[in-house]
C-alpha cells in the first residue's frame, strides 16, 4: 500500500535536513544551497511563477552591471572624492542600463507586487500618533 508523501517521510527529507547530509561530501555545495535556501523558500512561498523565480534568483543583471561600471570608469586614474567615484558610478550604471534587457517573466511582476504588498500588510501594522504635542 503506498502512501502519500509527507514532510516527515524519509523519501522527501527537509530541505535543511539535506544540506546537512551533504556537507561532509560536498562542503562548497552545501555552503551555496545553505546561503540561497531563505530566498528560495520565500520565492515558494510568495507563489512567484518559474520563469520570473528563475531571473530573480540569477545574479546575472547585477554582476553585468558591476561589470560595465567597471570598465566605464577603467581610465580614471586619480579619484579626487567620493564623490566623484559616485557620479562615475552612476553613469556606468546609466550605460548599463542602456544594454538591459526585458526581464523574463517580467509579465509576472504584477503579481509578485501584489502577494508582496499583502505579505506586507499582514505584517506591518500602522503606527497611529494621536498624541497631543504641546511645545515649548
């Protein structure tokens, strides 16, 4: 007789269960699916569709960003302030944004928005100040 799959059946072990079984084989894998397991589960959590869960868990966008800021700023060779090293770092992200391209799932962003906006409120209550302030 089969039976249906729980979270406590050895054939579907926890996700935290599986990356401590592999850290004596695998240290390095272990470590990665350790640091990306709070962002996966809420990504599962939140109901993102595969396609938009696939994007936002890439680093992708950001390290080709970095990477063109970089080689935008390459022949500055004396940085007087930080400030200056902000306003080069803006126009590299500027001509980044320039190679972007549409994000795939980016028709899924609607609802990403609203299971946050709910998530949020949910959790955040409001703070009423109704106290009367007298000055001074």
């Amino acid at each position: 007789m089969l039976s249906s799959r729980s979270s406590s059946c050895p054939l579907t072990p926890q996700p935290a269960a599986v990356v401590t079984q592999d850290v004596a084989q695998h240290p390095s894998a272990a470590s990665s699916l350790r640091e990306g397991l709070p962002e996966t589960l809420t990504v599962l959590r939140l109901g993102v569709p595969p396609t938009l869960t696939r994007t936002l868990r890439s680093t992708n966008a950001i390290e080709s960003m970095i990477s063109i800021c970089r080689e935008h700023a390459r022949n500055v060779k004396r940085w007087r302030d930080g400030q200056m090293a902000l306003r080069w770092c803006a126009a590299g992200m500027v001509e980044a944004g320039k190679q972007f391209r549409r994000v795939n799932g980016h028709l899924h962003l609607a609802k990403l928005r609203a299971a946050l906006d709910a998530k949020i409120a949910g959790t955040v209550t409001p703070t009423v100040h109704d106290e009367e302030v007298v000055a001074a």
